[in-house]
C-alpha cells in the first residue's frame, strides 16, 4: 500500500466514530453479506438447453494477477471467482496469529497491542452497483448505514506477491479514525462486483503512530491473493 487514506477532516469527525466502531466490530465478529427479497416470485423452471461454453472477456488469471487491478478492472475477473487474502502477517515481527480462517476471517495481535481482522466473503451479488468503487461503498453501508461516500478514501494494498517480493496494487476504499486519548482504527474493504467477491480488514491501535506501523505491515505481509487459474 504505497498511499494510505487521509484522514477524515474534523468537519465530519461527529458522524464517523459510531460508524467506524460498528464496521470494526462486525469486522471483528465476521459478517455474511446474503441479501434476499422474501417477496421475490420464484423464476418458472425452463427447458434445459446446451449452451455455448463462454469465456469472461479479458479474464486470463496469469495476466489479471500480473498488472494492477483499479476499481476500474474489477470485470475482468471471471463471475464466481474468489479473491483470497494472505496470511504472511503471523510470521511478521512482533504479531501472532489469534483466529485462523474461522468463517472465512482471521485475526492477528500485536505485542504493541494493534489488532488486525482480515475476511474475505463470497455471495456479494446483492450489494453490486455499477462499478468496484460504488459498490464497496455500497458494501460500507451495508455493515453501517450512517457511513457517507464523502468519508471514504482511496488507498491501496498489494495484489498478489510475498513480503519479499511485493506484487501490483490493488484500490480498495479506507475509513479512518483517530479518537483523542482513544484507539485509532482504520477499515479498508474492496467488493469485487464481476467476481462477487469481497475482502476488507480491520485495522485498531492504541494511538495513530502504532496504526501507521500496522497498517504498513497489513500492506507487506496481508496482500489481496488473485484468484487461481
């Protein structure tokens, strides 16, 4: 993550904090996104019929995970393809790992006391808008419908890659914020619309100095993992 998210101007700071505590904590618990209309008349059962095996224009996996992947080149990952996340930050100095893969989430602590959830979700269908960028808003606003557009900022993580050798980026939308003589927390979340898929992490510490160390460890060792061929 070469840039971060700035932080939120003091002008909107009085409607963040409630939002960022309850995106962090349903980050931390885990969250399912499976939105239904119980409404919703059931399609009528159609004469199965061979169809002509497609291609996702521009998918080719090699190619997706070896150049960079903007808000603007969600669709050419294939329908149904997961992105994974990984979990290199409990070998990193100074962090363990505290949950592993449990519903799809992982946690990790800090000796400084920062904690860092990492999630990845599939089924997010319901939440796609036009593009990447609107419907990430769109998945912000699902976990908190007080989170406004203007509170988020785009920031970057690593698209595939090792702590070693760091792949390409990847944008994802960030919502930061520092309480005076509180925890700083910061969420970065990208929902892939073509894919359906979705991965966002939790970022608190003791104060905003531990955060910006944490948040370039999230970066080194928690890069977004393109889906496989």
């Amino acid at each position: 993550m070469p840039t971060t998210a700035e932080r939120a101007v003091r002008g909107r700071r009085g409607g963040v904090p409630l939002a960022i505590g309850f995106v962090g904590a349903l980050l931390l618990g885990g969250c399912s996104v499976d939105v239904r209309d119980p409404s919703a008349t059931p399609a009528p059962a159609s004469t199965p019929v061979l169809a002509t095996p497609t291609i996702t224009p521009g998918h080719d996996a090699a190619a997706v995970a070896a150049r960079d992947m903007p808000f603007a080149a969600g669709g050419d990952l294939a329908p149904g393809t997961a992105v994974g996340i990984s979990d290199d930050l409990k070998g990193a100095p100074g962090w363990r790992m505290v949950k592993d893969n449990v519903a799809g989430g992982s946690e990790y602590a800090k000796a400084d006391g920062c904690v860092v959830a990492a999630r990845t979700s599939t089924g997010q269908a319901p939440l796609v808008r036009g593009d990447d960028r609107e419907s990430t808003v769109a998945l912000f606003q699902y976990l908190d419908a007080a989170i406004q557009p203007s509170y988020l900022k785009t920031a970057t993580l690593k698209w595939g890659g090792t702590p070693e050798a760091p792949g390409r980026n990847v944008e994802v939308l960030a919502l930061e914020q520092a309480v005076p003589g509180g925890r700083s927390t910061e969420v970065l979340a990208r929902l892939f619309g073509t894919a359906g898929s979705s991965a966002y992490f939790s970022v608190s510490c003791p104060d905003a100095a531990t955060l910006d160390a944490a948040r370039q460890d999230v970066v080194r060792y928690l890069p977004l993992v393109p889906p496989a061929p």
